[in-house]
C-alpha cells in the first residue's frame, strides 16, 4: 500500500471516529435534555405540592408580657428585720424592682404570724406584727419610686398592668392576729386586704392545719385535729369573708377543715401556694380530693416554686440520707418535710450543717419538678383550675426562678412542655383574677 493509502487509511480512521464522536455526542445531549426535563418536569411537580408548615417555638417574651402575671402568694418582708428568706442582696425576692424585671404584673402579700401562745398576750404579740407587716406593704406603694399601688379588686389589677404600674394584693394568713373576734376581719378588709387564709403552721381556734406544731417544752407535736376542721369561730369566719367579697384561701388547711370550707362557701376558693400531694407526699400539700373538690366549686390550685414541696418523695435513697441526716442533728427521723423541726436545732452550727445537709440532697429543685405538679392538676380537674403561687420570701426559690425577676424562665418552660399562649394566660392570672371577681361579685349589699 503506497503512502497516499496510508493517508487515505488515516484519514478514514479520523473521520470515522469523528462521526463516532459527533453521533456519540448527540446522543449525550439527547440523553442530557431528556434529563433535564425530567428533572424540569419533577421541579415543577414539587413546586406545585403544598408546602408543609415548619413548626416553630412562639416568642416567649412576647406571650409573657402580653400575660397577666399574678403571683398567688409571698410573705411580706419588713426593711430592716432580719431574714434567712431573702434574696442574696437582702432584698425581697418580689421588690418592686424584680418584679419589673420579670414582668410579674400582680402578687398576693400575705400579712402573716406563725404559731405562738393562744391568749391574750399572745393575741396581742400576732396582731402587733400583723399590723407592722401591713404598715410596711402600704408604705411599699406608697413610695413613687416603687410604681406601685395596692389593688383591691380585679379591676384595678387591671388597670395597674394596662397603666405599666405594680399591684399588690394584700393577703392575711392566720387567725390567731384575729385572737377570737370575727369581727376584726372587717378592720383587715377596709385596710385592704382581700385574699384571707385562716391558718399557717399550729391550729389556731378557727381552723385546724395541715401542720400540727411541735411542742418543745414537751418534745411532742399537737394533736393532728383539733376542731375536726373549722370551729364555730371559723365557720363564721368564712361566712363573713363570703360576705365582704374576700376570697378565701384554703392553703395549709387540714383535709377536713379544707373540705368543710367547700361546703360552707358561697363563692370559689384559691390554694394559694399548695402542690400535688401524690407527687410530694407533704402533709400540706393537696390531696387528689382536695384538688377536685376545690376545681369543682370553681377554685384554683397555684403550684408553688419551693422545693421542700417539690421534691420526689417516692425516691427511697433520698428518703434514708434525709433520716440519717436527720438523725445526726438529733432531731426526729420521721418527717412531714425534709426541713421539718430546723428550728428545734439549738446549736447553731447543728443546725446550719443540718440544712446544708439536706439542702445538698435536694438539689437546688428545678422549673420542671414545677410543671410536674402543673401536669399533675391540668390532667385531673383542667387547666382552668391552675394558677402559681410561689410562696416568695419564706424558702422558695428553684433553679432559674429563685425570684420574680425569672418569671418569665417559667413561661418559657411552659411553653416547651407544649401549652399554649392561652393556656399560659389562664394559669398566670386568668384563673386567678376569675375567683377574684367571682368572690366580689357575691359580696353581701351593703346593709340599709
């Protein structure tokens, strides 16, 4: 084969393997638009599908500030006064200023005595300080820098929020400050006070607690029931709160003295600061009964942040640390709740190690031990049964709510553990404010 063939050969191998090429590469781009308008055609498929919602967490800042938050119950703490209960700056846990600060719009001050001698001298002793508790929350509101003011019906709760300015309810708990006149329930009301617990820890001779006192002097507590519920005295007592327009308040009450109330009054009841017994079994806590029983009038339960209330009594470790500590303090190894009997500790440093002690076994508590026992009443008797109460300035305070100013730490927790914004409402205030106008509205007409 001469040269010119070769070339000739040559030439036919590049142009066939041209046209190879040149078909090959349209069959690609065959292959590539058949593609593409596949991918094209399933573009357009997806486009035209309806696009799934993406859930989202609601904003928490805005839900709490659009709330009435109402804080259901605190102690009143006078300036100056010594107190193991305040907040790390010596301050109230709700001044006016952490109150601001977490949004907190409306909280209950409870004017309140602890249990002492039942005569006259002893009479005179709670009412001395009752009238200086009282003295202190009116000169609280009346202080301009504190933008605060003392409201007396829901209406004024109102306006108080609507107006950027703090509300006080005014609270009484223990009848002892009335020694045995019923009368002097007036002389509270026309000062204010709306809210009206009859007992705190003893039994007074109103009402029987759910916290019989221990008796040093003879190194035994009270009788667990005294009355059997309420007395006579207490009977007229609820009868005449009914007729004022105040509400009353069923927190530490015994059992039968909390039941007896329900059937004697005309208007719903609150518990102001009580969890779910079931969970916590602690005397002053409440019983499934009681929870329906008040739910069923129409009441409201406020779960209190304090964790000597919260904590899992089921917890068997637990349990034989808070014996055995109890034990080495000397104090009794039963106990209605793991702080119980601290004060009976005549040695200082005892009983600072002994608190110390069972404060470590406890743990700092949490917001979610507290919506527990939130979960606990929605689940029994509704969410419109369901309020807070934190029981601020006598040893409440959890993790991420040791004051008013974390308020809205809750709502946020609330939220996570999936209620709405309407149920938040309900049991920040709603509920609350309910029973407030609830027990207005059955106030007695002013006689003629």
């Amino acid at each position: 084969m001469g040269q010119k063939d070769e070339i000739g050969k040559l030439s036919w191998r590049h142009v066939t393997g041209g046209v190879c090429v040149v078909l090959l590469g349209l069959v690609m781009a065959a292959c590539s638009q058949e593609a593409a308008d596949q991918s094209e055609s399933q573009t357009e498929a997806v486009t035209d599908a309806p696009v799934a919602s993406v859930p989202h967490m609601p904003d928490a800042s805005l839900i709490h500030k659009n709330a009435l938050v109402i804080d259901a119950h605190a102690d009143i703490e006078i300036p100056g006064n010594y107190s193991r209960y305040v907040g790390d700056d010596g301050l109230s846990q709700v001044a006016p200023d952490k109150m601001q600060a977490g949004g907190v719009d409306a909280v209950v001050m409870a004017i309140a005595v602890g249990p002492g001698p039942r005569d006259e001298a002893g009479y005179a002793q709670a009412r001395l300080r009752a009238d200086e508790e009282l003295a202190a929350a009116l000169a609280l509101a009346a202080d301009p820098a504190n933008n605060t003011v003392i409201a007396t019906d829901a209406d004024a709760v109102l306006a108080a929020q609507a107006a950027g300015r703090s509300a006080l309810i005014l609270g009484f708990q223990n009848a002892r400050i009335l020694g045995r006149e019923v009368s002097a329930l007036d002389e509270f009301y026309a000062a204010g006070v709306r809210v009206f617990a009859l007992t705190h820890m003893g039994h007074n001779d109103f009402a029987d607690s759910s916290r019989p006192v221990f008796i040093g002097e003879t190194g035994s507590y009270e009788v667990n029931e005294e009355h059997g519920g309420l007395s006579d005295l207490g009977r007229a007592a609820i009868t005449r709160i009914n007729e004022l327009g105040g509400v009353i308040d069923v927190s530490q009450l015994s059992k039968a003295a909390t039941l007896e109330v329900l059937s004697l009054s005309t208007a719903p009841v609150i518990a102001s600061h009580s969890n779910v017994q079931a969970l916590s079994n602690v005397r002053r806590n409440l019983s499934d009964e009681e929870i329906r029983a008040i739910a069923a009038a129409g009441g409201t339960i406020h779960i209190s942040a304090f964790r000597g209330y919260l904590f899992d009594s089921n917890d068997a470790k637990l349990d034989a640390d808070i014996r055995t500590a109890r034990r080495v303090a000397g104090i009794a190894e039963d106990y209605d709740y793991p702080f119980e009997l601290y004060w009976e500790i005549d040695d200082s440093q005892i009983q600072e190690t002994y608190l110390t002690t069972v404060s470590d076994l406890l743990g700092p508590g949490s917001i979610a031990d507290m919506i527990a026992h939130i979960d606990y009443v929605v689940n029994l008797v509704g969410i419109e049964h369901v309020g807070i109460g934190n029981d601020f300035n006598h040893g409440s305070g959890i993790a991420g709510y040791n004051d008013a100013s974390e308020a809205q730490n809750v709502t946020e927790a609330l939220l996570q553990a999936g209620y709405s914004e309407d149920d938040i409402y309900q049991l920040w205030g709603q509920n609350f404010l309910r029973v407030m106008r609830a027990a207005q509205d059955g106030k007695a007409p002013p006689a003629e």
